[in-house]
C-alpha cells in the first residue's frame, strides 16, 4: 500500500477520499485553492500545499501545480476524485511520469473512452447494445440528414467529447437540423475544443442506469449493481438510487454483465461506471463510460456494504479482487440527494455565499457527505454541491419516507444562500417517482406544472 | 465548573449572563423594528451597556454585520500583505539563474517594476518571478531551493516614495 | 445577496464586519490572557466601540459569559415575567372551584400572597394555584378550562406598593 | 398504526425516536423541562408541552406531568425511551388506565422482571444459567456469610432493585462480609426505597454481553444477535459493538435462544435486553432484563439492517413478526462509542457547559447520534451523554479504524467543557481491545497504567 496519498481535489470529494485514505493508515496530503484556505480537507489532511489562486484552471485544473504539490508532499500516489483533472489522460501520464500511481485507469484507457466515439465502437465491439446511429463522427449537415431519416426522429447531435450533459442537442424536426448541427459543432469546439459530433436516435422516456464495476489489475472485474439517476434537472443528476426500481432480474443481470465485459475488454483498472439509457421496454443501451468515482456512489456502498474508495486504492496498489460476482450480495435501497446552492424557482442558478447556520440530519441509516461547515461558504468559483445526504432502508418505500425525513432535518441560512431541499422533496413526492416509473422527463414536469396541481 | 453560566444543579443562567442576553436581544429587536439604522444606540440595564454608532453609508448593510460577524472565517494562512513579492506558483524557488551563480537580487537592493528577483521551478517549466512594484528589498524569506506554495512570500520590498 | 461579508467574488470580509470581529477577538483574547477580570474595558477601533464593566463578584465568571452570549438559547417561549402567576403543573386550568361557580378572582380585584385564584387539574389531582404576591389582577390570561403548560401565565398582577 | 406518539424522554433517544415516528408518518408530541427549551426534539416535534423545571423528578419523572401533556396532545401511545419513567410499571399502568398504548411491555412484566430476585427466579425457570447465589433474598448477615462461603468468594452483593451500576458491593474477604452488607443495605434504602439484597459469585475478568429480543402479542419472539458492552466506566458502558468478539458459534446461538426462550416465557412484549456475564470459559451467566430499547441499540440495527424502535411501534400496534430467526442475517460489524461530557483525568467527573464549536464526524458508514447543538449547552440537570458516534464495517479491524477516524474528526469546544473522545481512542488502541480479548476489567487497566506504557 501507499505511504502518502495527494488527493488532487476539494469538496466533499476531497475530504470523502481523505477519510478512507486515514482509515486504511495512509497520509493524507490536500491541495488547495486561495478560496479554499479554511476548508474541511485542509483541516483534515494531513499536509496541504496552496495550488493556486480560486478559478479552477489555475489551480485545480492547472497540471504543473498539482504535480508539484505532489512532489513537495512526497506523495506515491494521487486520487483526483471526480471532475477536474480526473479524466485527463495527460494528468495519469504525467503521474506514470512522475513515478507517482495514479489512482484510475491508465491514460490509454481514459482516452479511449473519454473519446465518445471510441468508446461506441469498443463497447460495440465487446457486443453492447447502442442506440440506432453512428459510431464514428459525421462529416457534415448532409451526412447527419441522412442517418436522421435511417434512424427516425427525434435524433440527438453529441459532442464526441463532451460529458457531464454538456454538448448535446435533441433535434426534433428535419427542418431545424442544419442550423442545430452547425450550432452544436460551434458550442462543442468552444467547450472542449473537439467539433466532431455524433447522431444517435433520442429517446425521450428514458431512464438513467448506470453500473458500478471495479476491476483489478488481474484481469478480474465484477459489478455492484445499478444505479437509477433518472432524476436530472438541465442533465444533472439530483436524486440517485439503488437498486434501480422495476428493473427486471434478468436486465439487471444482463446489464451488469455487459458492463463488466465492456470494461474488462477495453482495459480498465479501476472502478469506472458504465451508463445506460433504458427505454419503456426495458431495453438498454449503452451511453457512455465514467472513468473516475461518481458523485452518487454513497448509494451502492450502502447496499453493498463496501467502501470503493478503499478498493480504488487496493486496485491501485496492485492488490487483487478477492470475491467473485455471486458472493456480493445487496442489502435494501438507498437513495442519494445533491443538496445544491442554487435556486429552482429561479432556473438552478448557483447561489453562493456565507453560511451562517448548517444543521445537518442525522440519526439511523443516514449518510452525509459534506465539506460545508457554519461560518463558512459557498464559493462561486465552484460548482454549487453543498452537501449529499443518502439513506438505506429496508426497501424503496421506507427508503423515501427516511429521505423526506431527513431532508426535513436539513437547515441551510445565509445571505442570498438558497437550496434545492423543496424542490427534492416535491420531486420525491411526485406519484411516478413514488411509483419508480419515473424517467428523465420528471424535472421538466415539476417545472411545467403549476404548484397548485402537485 | 466556576461558569456562571451553568451553576450545578440550578435551572436558570446567572443574573449578568441574563442581563447581558436581554441587552443584545433588545438592541437587535429594536433594530430589526425600526428597519433603518439610527446614527448610534445606546442601550444600559443595571450593569450592562451596549453603545452602538453607524456612519451614513454603513447604515443599510449593519444587521447583516450584526448577524454574521462572530461566524466570519478566519484570517488566510498565508496571504500576500504589504508589498511583499510572492510565489506566482507552487514549486521550487531559486534565487540565482543557475547553481553557483550571484542571485537576482540581494537584500538591500533597489528594484524596479517588472525586473526579475528570482524562478520558480514547477515540472521542468522556469517560471521567472518579477518585482511587483519600485523599491528596496528589505527581506530575503523564502530560501534558495525551497519548496513554496502558491502566493507564499518570497521578498519583502519597501516600496519608493511615489 | 446584499450583505457586506459577501461582495461577490471577494475573498476579503468588509471593513466593518473585520474591525467588529477584530474588536471582539481582541477584546477576548485580552481577558484570557489576563486570567482575572478588570473592573472595565473600552476598546475603540474606527467605528467600533466596545465597552465591559464587570462587579467584583461577576468577574470570575466574565470569560465565559462573554463566549457564551452571541451563541445563548432564545427567549423562552412562556417564561413567567414580572409578577405573573403561572402554571404549577401541566394541566387544565380552572378559575372557579366548580362549574358553574363564581370565579375565584376576576380582573380588577385584589389579591392578597397565598390567595388562591385558580385550580390546575392533572391526573385528577386538583392544584390550587395561588398569588405569589400582594396585588391587583391586571389580566386574566388564561382562559377556563384551557390546557395549560409549566410555567405558562395565568393572571398578570400589578404587586401593591411596599 | 398510532396518531399521535408522545415521547416521554429528552436528549438524544427523544430525537431518535421522533425521527421514526416521522418516518412512519405518526405525528410526534414532546416533552420538555424548562432546561430543554430550545432542544433539538422540541424543535423536530409537531407539538411540545412543557412539563415542568429542569430537576427530572420534577419534569421527566414526574407522572401526573407527563400523563397530562399526553392528554393535551392527543397522543394515542407513549414512547418512554431509557432512562426516566421508561421501565416504571406505574407509568405503563397509567399509560393503559388512560387508554393510551405504553410502547413497552405490560406493567406487570416491568414489575417481575425489574425486581432482580423474581427476574432470576423466572429465567431460572425458563432455563437460563445462573451465577451460584441466591434466587431469594438474604434476610441477614449470617445468611449472606453461609451463602459465601458455599459459593466460594469474591462474591458480589446487589439490591434487588439496582440497575445500571448502582446498587452492588464486591467482596473479597470475609471479614469485610458483615460491615460490606450493613453498607449496600443502607445504600439500597436510599437510592430505591428497597434495602433487599441478593448474593452471587463475582466474575473479576467477565465480558458484558447481551441479546437484543424482539417479541410481539401473538408469541412470537426472535433475537437480533449480542452486543459486547465490556468496555465501562464506574459500571457504564462507554464502547458497544455488535457481534461480540470471539463467542463461538454455538454459545452465540445458545446465549439467543436462551434471551427469547426466557422472554417469551415472562410474556414479554416489545425489544427487550436480556444481558449475560460471559465468563474466560465462554459460560454465560443471566444478569438482568432490560424492559426498553437500550443506548447502545444502533449497533444493532447497523449490523442487521432493521430499525429498532419501528419494529417496537409496530409490535406495539399489535402487528406480528413477520420475519423467523432463520431469515435474519447480520452483515460485518458496528461499534458504538458514547461521548460524554466529563473529564476522565478526574475520575469522569460531568463537565457540563455551553458548546461553542460543535464538528460531528461524517462520510461513509458513520452514524451519530446526538441532541447537541452548537451554541447550545449540556444541562447539569442531566446525564452528561452528548453523543453517540457509531460506525459499520465489514470486519472488526476495518470498524475499530474508521472508528479512530471518526473520533479524529470530533470537535467539541466551550467553556470548561471537556469530552472522554481522547480517553475513547486509548482505549480503542489497548492490544487486548483490538484482540477483542479484554473484558470489563479493561478501564481499570487505563487508568492504572502510567500514560508511557499505553
């Protein structure tokens, strides 16, 4: 194992990472923002190296810094948590460089499947189902029309590096496609500096199920089950949950086995989540490939009672998975909530600022995942997650009353601070979700319907 | 246990932890009341007094202060004050262009805007540091060789009279 | 988002909120250090006053009063003030001896310290509630037979002049 | 299922109650002294009536108050809690004669099993294991000194009415027999009203362990494992985990069956704790039946997924046990640690006072359970448990080290105010505690040894 652990990050993630890295006997070395002086992970940690001033590409995003902190901290391994650099091909090559080991795949493996139409056609390959469309990109307006009228509207223009829900457009109307294409080459060179896109059909009632997989460096991998992350508000997710609900036994063996297989055949090390879109049939297809820890994955260490930042770190070290797939076994449901700074009413814009009071729920069976304290604040020079408040029950039912009560615990006050607990808390009232027959439509639902009617 | 706050075994807090809560509660009632601030407030019970004066343009936001004042974060560890010359990044300092040669500045040297004081070495990348402003370098703090963090001070300059 | 900790995109705490604060540390940093207690302290910085008187017997405590304050439960909900004549127990609360009888005392009259003016039944067991000092009934507060709480007030008392 | 519960307690088990009540949709009324004002229960209840000033006796303890505050909320059953009115047959006589739902076993069940010579003579009867001593109480000295001498000494005198530490005199020499009895007589007197006493063998090196028993109204009854509570001071536990460390299969299985044959038996309804002395030999001795949910239960639930005071409710709205011991399956381990507000340099004096900084531990697996606010107070009125911290791992090693990791994260600062945190992490690093080999005697050896042997 490791002697000191750089965690190339901040937030709750930082501090989520450094708590495993302290429980496994490891040192703990921050890095960190001018706007981040005072925060958990620095507190914690057991050494914490300035990085750089608040916006993000000059310090979190910005790779020679994050090198030399780890050099300075005498770090023999870095976990970039989620974002940021995490799934930068570069960052695990200067690592590999370095001589540092990098907590993830290796950088062909990220590129591969960072690359979206690489991934299509290695997931093809390896026999997983894709939506109708194409797997490498499109030349033109022209070709687009054309694969358009094979596949049948409506169709979705992505970014071939895009991710996150950005880079993306439904077209719904042939007559919109050439101005929509060229909008979307436009916005993807500007994001990511890539303007090729592809076109799949767009599935409009589809659910959001992802696998959770891990694989050694043995060549052995297995998967932790799934994840529902239908609940999306502008292609975030919001409300996770696990199992997925009404998902039937031989899907979620299907689907679980295509992943492991997917991932096992590109290469990976690690734990990676492969994503799935799943129409009203109970048909999946596959979506894309998430290199790195995912923000939801409180939910499946509930129910399988395992720590994945500590196997992230044991894979890591070379340590080999000892159990097989039929010896893991789930435990009851739980669900996550992203408890956001930002306004609902107001189209989720950010609001940032000083925390004056911070009660957190707590009590039996509920998880929070927090760097937020009282008297400190909400930086807008960050993505607005202020904290991730999970529960386990024994089934979905009681999953949800539990959530509603402790979201009902949760009390945020500052200038100007607002959450999305109200909006969570229709959201999880809303008869298709209590009903799990919701998809990803729900949000727009909320919004569209005027509160008298919920 | 000498709090009087929490006397053993009584029910109620102690005469001046009373008056002193009436005092501050009273002033924040009155203020929240009269919904703009007055120009000072005076507020004495028996032997507790709070006096409180604003100037004209610090009127509107002094609740907000009132409220949030005893939870405001802590000073920065190590932020740049005066005219201090700090690292640009983090990495290596050196204060000479190369090992074995006179360094860029020495203390007592004069300085002008934009000369080069010293380098930061992060992944192989040179990255020079300048003087941010004219003067004298009054300290030398970080050492040749030293590992710093970004915005860590490297010189302490005396900036010339303008 | 109009408070003065706040300017957006700042990472600096407004003058007045720092010099409060500064006060206040320096304040309270000043009496640790000191281990006993002054008979006063003014401290003036800028706009900021701030002004402690402690009384011999109080200044042993004056430390953890001044930590405490800010930080002090809120006012409780049904504390008895002045002269009230509150509750005994949980219970309901009756102004005359039996249905349908004359009130023990109604507003207006006077009561004499160890007059009964009410009953409080709980679990059938009727309390008498009595005067806790010479005076006149101000106000009936509590309704007959309404439920009442501890210590929640049942008439208000104007005490007779000494 | 109920309306309206009323919690009949305060501090952290009425939050943890009320949190349930909320979760089954049950409306939540409580009760507070005037010291409990601005506590965390009042301000989660749906309604809270004051019952009277901060003394117990006068507020918590006193029956016409509480049964008053039930009237006035319209409660249709009384949670009582530990502690305080809860294992008081009056109060579940009044509780029936008013018509209202005592969640806890019948008055006359209280009343046999709180009385240590009855409860002995019952379980005697359902076949538990006693330590050699008396079932009867002693009438005299010269009857203690015979009973002594046949059962060999050290023997343990105790009150027929003690619980939870008090009440009980050791001894180790017969000479001391007659002063020692005259003693605890007297004592008994004062603290219960009850100068009876019983004799029995003192196990110097003996393991607390106990069973939790759920049983419902129709006979059915079933355990949820043991719980290993060896670690106390001045006779209160302060460490609690779930297994218990090194029990063979077999005892395990004969120590549960034993705790729901002996309940089942004395017509026990609701969770009940039946505690034992294990002794180097793993023999089991019947110690005492706790009639109430227990501090240390979240360990419990942590480790078989089942929340505690939801099946009480239920079993006390006349629900059955739907599950057979055979389906139960406990997952990995749990420990508890209290944190107490006191000073154990000063032999665990109560250090109550105002909490002006207050960081709970957070993260994976971690659960705490606490009443405690920042900016709030731990009233001298009461016990001086602030909160409880426990924690879930898949073994026993991986537990003891996130447990050290949570303690880390503890903050808890105010004037005069200290905690046992650091005293806790000694003791969660003293070889025989990691071999899981230590027993009650394990405090003791902290305090004897010189801080350079630790």
């Amino acid at each position: 194992m490791f002697h000191t652990v750089l965690i190339a990050n901040r937030g709750e993630i930082a501090l989520r990472v450094a708590r495993t890295c302290r429980e496994l006997g490891l040192r703990v070395a921050a890095v960190y923002s001018t706007e981040d002086r005072d925060s958990a992970v620095v507190r914690f940690a057991d050494q914490a190296v300035c990085v750089g001033p608040g916006p993000a590409r000059h310090s979190y995003l910005y790779l020679p810094a994050i090198m030399e902190a780890a050099r300075q901290t005498g770090a023999d391994a870095v976990h970039p948590g989620y974002g940021f650099l995490s799934e930068q091909p570069d960052f695990a090559e200067a690592c590999a460089a370095a001589g540092l080991t990098f907590v993830g795949p290796p950088a062909g493996v990220i590129d591969q499947l960072g690359d979206k139409s690489t991934a299509r056609a290695a997931m093809a390959e390896a026999g997983l189902p894709l939506l109708p469309g194409t797997i490498e990109p499109v030349a033109d307006a022209e070709a687009v029309a054309k694969v358009a009228a094979d596949i049948g509207y409506p169709v979705i223009v992505k970014a071939v590096a895009g991710g996150g829900g950005r880079g993306m457009q439904v077209v719904n109307d042939p007559d919109d496609l050439p101005r929509q294409y060229r909008e979307i080459r436009s916005t993807a060179q500007s994001l990511f500096g890539d303007d090729r896109v592809y076109v799949e059909r767009y599935l409009p009632a589809a659910r959001h199920v992802e696998v959770q997989v891990l694989c050694d460096q043995h060549g052995n991998g297995l998967h932790l089950g799934q994840r529902d992350c239908s609940v999306q508000r502008r292609r975030q997710k919001i409300i996770e949950e696990s199992p997925a609900p009404g998902l039937p036994p031989e899907v979620v063996e299907q689907m679980g086995g295509a992943a492991v297989r997917g991932l096992l055949a590109a290469g990976y090390v690690g734990a990676g989540t492969v994503e799935f879109l799943v129409d009203d049939q109970q048909r999946f297809y596959f979506m894309e490939v998430n290199c790195r820890i995912q923000v939801e994955h409180p939910v499946t260490e509930m129910t399988h009672g395992i720590d994945i930042v500590r196997e992230q770190l044991r894979i890591a070290a070379g340590e080999r998975i000892a159990a097989t797939q039929q010896e893991l076994a789930a435990r009851g449901w739980a669900i996550e909530c992203r408890i956001n700074a930002e306004d609902p009413t107001r189209d989720f814009m950010p609001t940032p600022g000083a925390l004056t009071t911070l009660d957190f729920p707590g009590g039996p069976f509920v998880r929070v995942d927090t760097a937020a304290v009282a008297g400190g604040r909400i930086s807008a020079a960050y993505d607005p997650l202020l904290a991730k408040i999970a529960v386990w029950a024994p089934d979905r039912p009681q999953a949800i009353s539990r959530m509603r009560r402790a979201l009902s615990e949760l009390v945020v006050e500052g200038p100007g601070v607002s959450t999305n607990r109200d909006f969570l808390l229709t959201a999880l009232d809303h008869p298709l979700f209590v009903a799990g027959t919701h998809d990803t439509s729900l949000v727009e639902r909320l919004n569209s319907q005027p509160r008298e009617e919920q | 246990m000498t709090s009087l706050l929490e006397p053993a075994q009584s029910d109620r807090p102690a005469p001046l932890a009373e008056a002193l809560d009436e005092v501050r509660r009273s002033a924040q009632s009155l203020l929240a009341d009269l919904g703009d601030r007055p120009r000072a407030l005076r507020i004495r019970a028996g032997d507790v007094v709070v006096e409180m004066e604003w100037t004209e343009q610090q009127r509107s936001a002094a609740t907000a202060v009132v409220a949030a004042a005893p939870d405001a974060p802590p000073e920065p560890k190590a932020a740049p004050v005066g005219s201090d010359i700090s690292a640009p990044i983090v990495g290596t300092f050196y204060r000479a262009p190369e090992p074995g040669a006179a360094p860029f500045v020495s203390e007592g040297d004069q300085v002008h805007k934009g000369q080069q004081v010293g380098i930061v070495e992060a992944m192989k990348l040179m990255i020079p540091v300048e003087a941010e402003t004219d003067g004298r370098i009054v300290a030398a703090i970080a050492a040749d060789g030293a590992p710093v963090e970004f915005g860590e001070p490297l010189f302490r300059v005396e900036p010339s009279a303008q």
